[in-house]
C-alpha cells in the first residue's frame, strides 16, 4: 500500500529527525535562558515543536514498516492523530491565554497544528472506508505542512532565545 511513498515518507523522517537534533543543539547553547521561571513559555513553545518533529518522525517509521495494511495504518493514525489533536487544542488555549503570542503564533503554533492533526482523524476515516489514494495525499499534505510550519517556530524560537541571550549578557547600566 505504502511503497510508493517509501521516499517520501524516508525524507519526512529524516528531517523530522535531523530538525529535532539541531533543535537540541539549540536549546542546549542557549540553556541559560531556559529558566524554571521561564517554564510555561517554554511548554508552550519549545515543547510542541519537539513533539510535532516526534510525531513526523513516528509518522514517517510507520509508514515504512513493510506490508502495512490500510486497518492497522489507519487505527495507529486515528490514536496517534486524537491525542496529538487533543494536545495540539491545550496548546492553542495556552496561546489565547499568553500575552505575547501574536496572530502569527497562533496560527503557527495553535491553528496549523490543530488543522494538520484534524486531518489526520480524517485520513484515520478514509483508511478505514478503504479510499487508500485520497487517504495517503491528504496525510503527506498535512505532514508537509506540519513539518513546513516547524520549520517556521523552531526558527521564531531561536530567533527568540538569541534575543534574550543577548539582552541578558548587556551589562546593565
């Protein structure tokens, strides 16, 4: 069912990976500004770019165990989408509720996210009804778009985390 798409689903996860990899590397080099008083926004922004590159990355390995069939695929997206979806809707709320999120943000960081895990239950329902080909382009769609608009918050973060870092080491006057 999925052998077409072994390339695609090959690059997916290997940028998910390498993406989650720099962004450790990231955090780590400015884990001064990763402070205990600093922890909601830090669950609010940092931690769910990490979990959505984890979720490209679980994608993408399920997609290439062999001889996948379309029920098992479709039941391990329907879990894997609901909780993600679930997670993604707290995130969303937080941002409300956050004063510096902008309409940027929450978009990037709330509504695509929420939109790209509501497809996934819809993929889950195409899978299982047996419309494979509708199925497997609307899940590379949101996986792509999912991944894309990380790629936009890892960079809005450590744009972030550069800025602070840097405010911090000015001496203050």
């Amino acid at each position: 069912m999925l052998e077409p798409w072994h390339e695609f689903y090959g690059l997916l996860g290997t940028a998910a990976a390498a993406l989650t990899a720099l962004l450790f590397v990231a955090a780590s080099i400015g884990a001064s500004v990763l402070t205990p008083e600093r922890a909601g926004p830090t669950r609010t922004y940092l931690s769910p770019v990490i979990f959505h590159y984890a979720n490209i990355l679980f994608l993408s390995l399920i997609a290439l165990v062999p001889e996948m069939t379309p029920t098992v695929f479709g039941t391990v997206i329907a879990v894997a989408a609901a909780g993600s979806l679930i997670y993604s809707i707290y995130i969303f709320q937080r941002l409300f509720r956050d004063g510096i999120a902008d309409l940027a943000d929450r978009l990037a960081y709330g509504a695509v996210p929420v939109a790209a895990y509501a497809v996934g239950l819809i993929v889950a329902y195409l899978l299982l009804a047996g419309s494979l080909k509708a199925a497997l382009y609307a899940l590379a769609g949101a996986s792509l778009l999912l991944l894309v608009v990380n790629i936009r918050n890892a960079w809005d973060l450590m744009l972030a985390l550069a800025r602070r870092a840097t405010l911090e080491q000015r001496p203050h006057s």
